[in-house]
C-alpha cells in the first residue's frame, strides 16, 4: 500500500535504512535538495535505487525554479534566471509567455536527463509591498494575471518535457510578512482582497496535476490554522472558490511555521484535504513519524494520484543547445 507521503533522503546514496524504510512504507515519492546532488551520473545511480524500492514509476521531485532555489546548479547545470526575469525583459506578452516556456523546457531536459519527473514549479504566489521576501523575485510579476500566464506558459513548457509542475504556495503566500520556514505568517487580509488578488493565478491555473499548500494563516478563512492544516481553507478555498482538484501535497511538514509533532502535523494535514504530506529534509525518524501520521494513500487522493501521473508524458522532440542559445540571446537583449 503506498503511503500518503513524500521523503527526502541524506545523501548522495541512499543508505540500507533508507532504502528498508523506503520498501516497508512505500512513500508516492522522494524529493532531492542539494545535499542529494553531485553529478549526472550520481543522480541517475540515486534514481535507480529510489525507483528500485518504490517502483519503476516512482515520482522523484525536485525544486528547480531558477534564480535562488535551484538544487541542480553549476558547474554542471546552467543557472536559471528567476521567474521574475521574464516580465524585465518587457517584449511583447507572447513573446515573454514563449521564452518562460523555453526556460522551463530547458529546466525539464536537464531533470529528465537524470531521472526527476516532477517539479515544484511554477510559484503563483502575488507578492504585495512589505510582504517578506522568501517570495520575492520567484514570482512572475505582481500583476495576479501577468502570474497566471506565465506560470501556465512554464508549466506547459515543463509537461512538454515529460515533468509535472506543482502550483505554489496555494491558495498565496505572496502577502506573508514571515518566512514560513522560520514561523508561522498571519494574513489580516480580508476575504475579498484575497479573492480579487491572491487567488486568481490559482484559479485561472487550477487545472494544473499537482499543488502545494502554504503555511500561512489567512484570519478571514481560518484565524486558528496555518492553511496546510485548515478544513476550511482547503475544502472551502482550494478545492472550492479555486476549484483545484488536482493532487495535492501540504509545503514541507517540518517547517517551523507548523507545530506540534510530525506525526500530529501530518495527521492534521490528511485530515483538512491534504492528498500527501511532504517531508524534506531526510531525517529518518522523523520521516518515519511522518509516514505513521499520514496513512495510505487511498480514496478520492489515490484517484488525483493516478490523474496527475497519467500527465506525463514522453518529451516531445527537441534541441537543448539550441533552445539554450535562444533564451540566452533573449535574457542577453534585455539586460
């Protein structure tokens, strides 16, 4: 039975604990940062022995955004530039929309060349004046519309390339004044600014296969609980005034924004609508309390789960040298 659960692992191997725990708790997948990357070929020997464990069809998650959070860097892969780039660049909106698809069919060539399928991009987040910059330039724009374009345009460039893309931080981190990293961001906003605003790149994506939840109280919603842990901001907003009905998998379970146990958190989160809790940062034990509280992963989550890896598909033809060239001389132009 797989489990409602996705983990990281320690290394750039993984160890005979881990790959026990991996067969005995069946995790719908693994993420890698980069203490999990040295090498294409280090990375494709690691895949293999995921995928040995979970099956041949494992998903292997990763966060390539460009800019500051990209785990599969330099020397060995180029640098990204961050979403925020595109809209600089001020061409022509289908012309901006085009090279954020190529950027992103770049970002898929490079993760399917070593195994990864899914990547938590695009960042749909609205950030607004003196919201904390953990967002910042990872968004496309502060125009919710100009967001919802060109995510749409790097998730199509992504699936093109045989990856999924995972929309975050649902339903908007973009307002937070605190990193949910460190604690737990409270959003006064009332219901209405969020819905004309926050919202909206969300909505207009919301046909996307998978989504990330944020940890962030919104007090119009839920002035009790962080969103990942909200009935009423999962089942009411995401699922409801969004109309997401895609997989969806909580932000990482042990941030700092987030309290009590792991187990207990995870718990909380299947229990408000979340399909998978995602745990990243490779501790044994406390993925292990995390796979307990979690579950199986069963129900109308197993049915997104099949969905959105039905998505994939085989990349469609294409020159990396080429397409490289292109978003080079555009980047090069506008500087």
């Amino acid at each position: 039975m797989t489990g409602a659960f996705i983990c990281g692992c320690s290394g750039l191997a993984l160890t005979a604990e881990e790959k026990s725990f991996l067969r005995e708790a069946r995790p719908w997948g693994a993420i890698l940062f980069k203490r999990n990357v040295a090498s294409r070929e280090q990375l494709v020997v690691l895949a293999a022995e995921i995928r040995e464990a979970l099956g041949d069809d494992a998903p292997i998650l990763v966060d390539q955004e460009g800019g500051r959070v990209q785990r599969l860097g330099p020397p060995v892969w180029r640098a990204y530039p961050a979403a925020a780039a595109f809209e600089k660049l001020r061409l022509l909106p289908e012309e901006t929309a085009r090279l954020a698809r190529l950027g992103a069919r770049l970002i898929a060539h490079d993760l399917r060349e070593v195994g990864i399928t899914v990547d938590c991009l695009p960042v749909l987040d609205v950030p607004v004046e003196g919201s904390h910059n953990v967002i910042g330039d990872r968004a496309y724009s502060r125009d919710p519309a100009e967001i919802a374009r060109l995510g749409r345009a790097a998730a199509e460039g992504l699936m093109d390339g045989g990856v999924l893309p995972v929309i975050k931080h649902i339903p908007g981190h973009g307002r937070a004044r605190a990193d949910s990293h460190l604690e737990l961001p409270i959003v006064d906003a009332p219901r209405a600014a969020l819905e004309a605003q926050d919202f909206i790149p969300f909505r207009a994506d919301a046909d996307l296969p998978l989504g990330m939840t944020a940890h962030v109280v919104y007090t119009a919603i839920d002035p009790e609980r962080p969103g990942t842990l909200s009935r009423a901001v999962i089942d009411g907003i995401v699922r409801g005034v969004i109309g997401f009905d895609g997989l969806l998998m909580t932000d990482d379970i042990s941030m700092k924004a987030l309290s009590g146990s792991l187990r207990e958190r995870s718990e909380a989160a299947i229990a408000a609508g979340c399909d998978l809790a995602l745990h990243c940062n490779g501790d044994l034990a406390e993925a292990r309390a995390v796979a307990e509280g979690a579950g199986a992963l069963a129900g109308r989550a197993g049915e997104r789960a099949r969905a959105a890896l039905a998505r994939i598909v085989q990349p469609k033809d294409f020159d990396p040298v080429d397409g490289a060239r292109r978003l080079d001389a555009a980047l090069a132009a506008g500087v």
